[in-house]
C-alpha cells in the first residue's frame, strides 16, 4: 500500500499534535510518547523517501511522439 505525499504529511501533523497535548502521568504515557515520537520519525522517514523518489529522472525507451516534421525545400 502507497501513501500520498499529502497523506504523509498530514499524518505527521495529527501525530505531533497528539504530541503536544500529552500531559505524562505515568510509565504508560512516557511509552505512548516514545511511540508517537517513533511513528513521527517514521513518516519523516517515508515522506523523505517519497521526495527522493519522485526527483529521480527516469528514461524510457521508444520511439519519439508526434509526427515526423516535412522536409522543407
């Protein structure tokens, strides 16, 4: 399964604001923060590599398209 780049981002919104309201309470917070902070680290992960993904230049072999241009002269 593929992700939109928009997706992705918008993913690493929600889960930064889940971040920021978390009040840690107790070991089980702190681990939910650790979670977050992991799947965060993740999506940069994965919306980096989609970047790098989509700049690549690929080359297709075939024929050029559109008509062949009439001789003038």
């Amino acid at each position: 399964m593929s992700l939109s780049k928009r997706v992705v981002e918008t993913l690493i919104d929600l889960v930064e604001i889940k971040l920021s309201c978390m009040e840690i309470y107790d070991r089980e917070d702190s681990r939910e923060v650790v979670a977050l902070e992991q799947c965060v680290a993740e999506l940069q992960a994965l919306n980096q590599k989609s970047k790098a993904t989509a700049s690549e230049v690929v080359a297709f072999a075939g024929r050029p398209r559109g008509r062949a241009r009439a001789a003038v002269g």
